[in-house]
C-alpha cells in the first residue's frame, strides 16, 4: 500500500518512542471514558483501532468483552500484545476491510494521525465494519490545525468543524460528544474532542 511521508514519519516516531509512549499512556485512569463507551454497546465485539498501549484493550477484556486490537506501530503492537495477552495486529487504517463485525469500535487519540482527504475513506472503512446500530468512539485534539506537531501528524475538530466533516459520510451519525482535558498529568490544559458516533440504516 502506497502510505503517505505524513504516515510514515508518525509511525516512525511511534517506533523509536514505543517505550516512553507505553509508560505515559499505560497507567492512566481513563475508566470514565471506557465506561461510557461500554454503557451504550448492545453488543460483546470491539475493535482497539490504534490501541497503542493495549490499556484499553486489556480494561475492555476484563470487563469481558471481545476485543480484536490493531496499530500501525510494529514496536507498540509487541508492546500491547505482551501487555494485554492477545495477539495485537499490525495493521494501517487504511487497511481495514471487514463488513458488519464489530458492534463498537474504540479509536481513542489514533485515527487523528490522518489527514482528513484519508480520514473520510477510514471513517466509510469504520462504518461498513460496524453491524448496525454499532458506535465508534473517537478523539481528536479539539481545534482546527491539521499538519505536523512534534514529530507526528495531527488533524485537530472543534464539534462544528467535525459536524460538517462527517455530513457526507452515509449511514453515520453523531450520538454525543464532550469535551475534556487531557488525563495525562501535566497536560490537563490540553482539550480534547470525545465523540460517539452511531451507525444508522439510512
């Protein structure tokens, strides 16, 4: 797959910073954020569609879900596999190619690496892996940059910039949305776009 300098300068960093990344995101109390996810899953299958570490992967499997995790990063996916005990996929966004699977997909702080001309295809990959009345989770940095930001690639929504990003993408809505700090200390000033997205008939 011909993959974009923007894509692989992110994962390059992602390699050569797997271990530094794993301890600031593994241990973060992110249980608000995970539960409301849960709460409106009407189904057990979910997809980690970037899980980095595996935290959340490994919180969703103990909870007793089915959780199939993926990343982009071949570092961050045997960091994630030894950590969460499954088999963590390798596997680029643009590479997802299920149809009616999942019932949630969780794409916390992952798919905003993409610049949105490749976003748009993701989010019909998304969709079509969803069974119906299935919900993604996603989250973006909330703002309206899109480009590169230490050492990686960012698109960035406010919720109306997102609402009109999303208006074109079929059999897709936005069911809620919020908007938090960022839990990882320090960084509480951070703001950050949470979003649940439902899958419709029409």
């Amino acid at each position: 797959m011909n993959i974009k300098n923007t894509n692989i300068k992110t994962l390059d960093y992602y390699n050569q910073n797997a271990d530094q990344f794993v301890k600031g995101t593994v241990s973060v109390d992110f249980r608000k954020t995970q539960d409301r996810f849960l709460g409106k899953l009407s189904g057990i299958r979910v997809l980690d569609f970037g899980c980095g570490s595996g935290r959340d992967t490994k919180y969703f499997i103990e909870a007793g879900y089915d959780v199939v995790a993926t990343d982009g990063s071949e570092k961050l996916c045997k960091s994630a596999s030894e950590y969460t005990g499954i088999d963590v996929r390798q596997m680029l966004f643009q590479e997802l190619d299920e149809i009616d699977r999942y019932d949630g997909i969780w794409a916390c702080s992952s798919i905003l690496h993409l610049p949105k001309e490749e976003l748009e295809d993701v989010f019909v990959r998304m969709t079509r892996a969803l069974c119906l009345n299935g919900i993604i989770y996603t989250s973006f940095k909330y703002g309206t940059f899109e480009g590169e930001r230490n050492g990686r690639f960012f698109t960035d929504f406010t919720i109306d910039t997102f609402e009109d990003f999303i208006k074109n993408t079929n059999n897709i809505s936005i069911e809620d949305y919020w908007i938090t700090g960022d839990v990882r200390p320090g960084r509480e000033n951070e703001q950050w776009l949470n979003l649940i997205l439902r899958k419709t008939s029409s």
